[in-house]
C-alpha cells in the first residue's frame, strides 16, 4: 500500500515556514525603513548644524568684542541649538541655546569624545547631535561646538519601532490564520483522495478515483494513479490467470504419470509393455521440460535481454522458411516470401524464435492448399504474416494470452503448450516493437513494427 506523508505535519511546516517568511519580510522591511529614517533625520540634522557653524564663524569675523557676542538671530531660527565656545585652554566662552540646564556638564562628560566628526551624546533622557569644528581668530575663540536637541526625533524612531513590533506580530497572526486556513482547505481534496487510496487492496483493484469532481491541480495526478492502478490490475489478472493455467496444464501429465505407473505396478508384465509405458512417460516428460524451458525463456524475454546484435530479418526468414518447408509441402502449403528486409540492433536469438514461433504457429492453424505471405517493408520497418485460417472470431483477442489455445477440448496433439504467442509479443516488446493481429474474410494477419 502506498504511503502519503502525514497532511497535518505538512500543513504545520508550510503553516510554520509562511510565519516565519511573514515575520523575517515584515522585519526587514521595517528595519530598512527604520534605517532610511534614522539616514533622513541625520541628514537634516547636519544640514541645520553645518549651516548654524557657518552662521557662527561669520558672526565670530564681524565681531570685534568677544563680550559683545550674540547669536539671538540664530537661535531665533533654530531654536533647539545650543553654542559652545570654547579657548584655547578649553575654558568656556560662550554658551547659549536648549533650555537644558546641564549643558556644561554634557559637554565635560563627552570632552574626550570630541572631534570634527559628527556624533550624539545623551544626558539622561535628552539626546543631541554635536558637530564641533574649530576657529582661528584674533578672539581667541578656538572651537566651536553645536549641538541639536534631536529628542523628537529619537521618540518617532522608538514609537515606530514599537508599530513596527505590534504590525509584524499582528500581521504573523493573521497570516498564520489564514495560511491555515488556505492550506487546510487546499489539502481536504488530498486528504479525500489519500482516504480513498488506502480503502484500496489486493481485493478491491477495480476502484477508481473519481478525476472530474476534483479540482485541476489534482486531475493529471489521479488520471497518472488510476492507470497505474489498471496496470496493477491487469497484472494481478494475468497472474492469476497464469497461475490457473499453468496448474492445469501440469496437473494432466502429472496425473498420466502417477496412473500409468500405478497400472504397470499393479502386477508383472511384459517387457515390452514396460517400453511402451516409458516411451509414453518420456513424451510426457519432453512435453513438460519443454514448457518449462518455454515458461523459462518467456521470463528472460520480460526481464529484459542486451541487444546488440545486427539482426538481418530477410536472413532469419529465409532459414526459418528452409527449416519448415519439408512441413509444409507435406501439409500442401505455400511459404511466400516478399519485399525487402531490413536489419535491427537486437538480440538474435530471441528474434528467431520470434520468427520461428510465427511461422511454424501460421503453418499448423493454416489451411490445406493454401499460401503463407510473408511480407517485408523495408521503409515502415514491418514484417507481415498472413494466410488463410479457420478461427472462432472471439478468441482473437486472447491469442498472445499465457497457455490460452484455440482447441476448445485443449489437446496436444500438436505438442504446443500455448505460450509461443505470447513469448513472441514479450520478444517484440523488449525491442521496442508492437505486434498486432487482425481477422477479416477468414485471413489472419500479423503485423510486427519494429
């Protein structure tokens, strides 16, 4: 019995892998647009510092007393700057701007930090981005250091990480929702159908799976499994079939055996009654060691065989022909031989036997008087075999059937045990061929395309 993977462990994987690609698609698109944000205030930070520190340096060169130093116009525009000047002792100057009161402070703790490169210090829960630059001038003002109160800003970024946060955990709840339900409902028809495939036995083969009630995704999957359920079917059938044939073609010379010895051992008889009870015993035993050799070569023929032999089928014809013409000049029959051959890569001694099987087949069921064609095509690649032939029209169908004879009380008085059609098609199948055979008007024609 086939086996499917468990649906619901498949359904909390693929539940399990969308999450995860929801959650891992909604954070990097939020740590991106964090980014981006965080690079676009950083740069409007630096526009309105750079253009505060020029604004200062040209205050510094119009101003002749350092006392005398404003920067209200400045600070009238930016108003959440501070300026810090600084001499060249480091000693405080000038400071101005921010209602922070520890601005001294901020600037001492962050003093081995400084340099001309942009940065943020922090006092408590106040954060600011500083750009120190420095000065020469007749002021002994040697450095200049602003700064931007950039709070607001540090609020909007934590506040849309927070949204980030709670829109990636409700977007992974509904697409978890939803994958469960898309997924669920997806896989009810694989759930339907995986039911049905394990109701089916050994028993129960002729069932099918009903491939126009489902949905598309599904159908070249179901047309796929009842083929191969017919398959399965057929050979079950031909197994079963062969087994009951085979059983019944031993079991009649097996019980002539056993009979005719318990006769001879009844009591003392003659010597040659003794020499005709084995002669008789050894036709059934030839009889038999020659179905077992055909049962034997039949199962080679479908387990496969190397073809790599040049097979010239005009040559096999012409011997085959030779070896049964004294048969058929006794039986008044014509072999006819037409067209032209044509050459295989195959195994050539499964194409004799073919031929042989055919031929020699074709001469026994054919009439008296009568005339076997054997025609060549060169360009379809086709050998023909027809002739003239008294056959019931339903046991047609059955002619490359296992043991199956057209004798309806089964003899052997021809000695054949009904498998030397059927090691035939086995032979042409292993060669990539197709037999067929038709009946019209009392002719039976075989047709092997290679």
């Amino acid at each position: 019995m086939l086996k499917f993977l468990n649906p619901k462990s498949l359904i909390l994987r693929l539940m399990a892998a969308v999450s995860f690609a929801t959650v891992l698609i909604f954070l990097c698109f939020g740590l991106y647009i964090e980014y981006t944000v965080k690079v676009h205030f950083a740069q409007m930070d630096m526009y309105e510092l750079e253009l505060v520190s020029k604004s200062v340096k040209n205050t510094l060169q119009h101003t002749h007393n350092a006392s005398k130093i404003s920067f209200d116009s400045i600070l009238l525009s930016h108003p959440n700057i501070f300026i810090y000047l600084e001499d060249k002792g480091e000693q405080l100057v000038y400071l101005v701007g921010s209602n922070n009161s520890n601005l001294t402070a901020l600037i001492a703790k962050n003093r081995f930090l400084q340099n001309e490169n942009p940065q943020i210090w922090n006092e408590g829960e106040n954060y600011y981005r500083v750009l120190i630059s420095t000065v020469q001038n007749d002021k002994n003002i040697a450095k200049i250091t602003v700064g931007i109160n950039i709070d607001f800003h540090q609020h909007y970024i934590q506040h849309f990480r927070t949204s980030l946060w709670l829109a990636t955990l409700i977007a992974c709840f509904v697409t978890v929702i939803t994958s469960f339900l898309v997924i669920y409902f997806g896989f009810k028809p694989i759930k339907t159908i995986s039911k049905k495939i394990r109701d089916i036995t050994t028993e129960r083969l002729n069932t099918r799976l009903d491939e126009k009630h489902t949905v598309n995704e599904l159908k070249s999957l179901i047309i796929s499994f009842n083929q191969m359920i017919e398959n399965i079917e057929d050979v079950f059938d031909r197994q079963s079939n062969f087994s009951a044939d085979i059983a019944h073609e031993l079991r009649t010379p097996i019980s002539s055996l056993i009979a005719q010895t318990q006769i001879i051992l009844n009591q003392a008889r003659k010597e040659e009654e003794y020499k005709e009870i084995l002669y008789s015993n050894l036709e059934e035993f030839e009889r038999m060691s020659k179905m077992v050799n055909d049962m034997l070569f039949l199962s080679t023929c479908e387990g496969g065989a190397i073809l790599k032999d040049e097979v010239d089928l005009s040559e096999e014809i012409s011997k085959t022909v030779e070896y049964f013409s004294i048969l058929a000049e006794e039986r008044n029959i014509t072999l006819l031989t037409q067209g032209w051959g044509f050459k295989i890569i195959g195994n050539k001694e499964m194409i004799r036997r073919a031929v042989v099987n055919l031929i020699s087949n074709a001469i026994y069921y054919a009439e008296k008087n009568s005339v076997i064609h054997i025609t060549l095509f060169k360009d379809k690649k086709i050998l023909q075999i027809s002739n003239k032939a008294q056959i019931p029209i339903q046991n047609i169908d059955r002619l490359f059937d296992r043991f199956y004879r057209i004798e309806s009380a089964r003899d052997r008085k021809s000695g054949g045990s009904g498998i030397g059609l059927a090691i035939v098609k086995s032979i042409i199948k292993v060669h990539k061929g197709d037999i067929s055979v038709a009946y019209n008007d009392g002719v039976i024609t075989f047709d092997i395309k290679f």
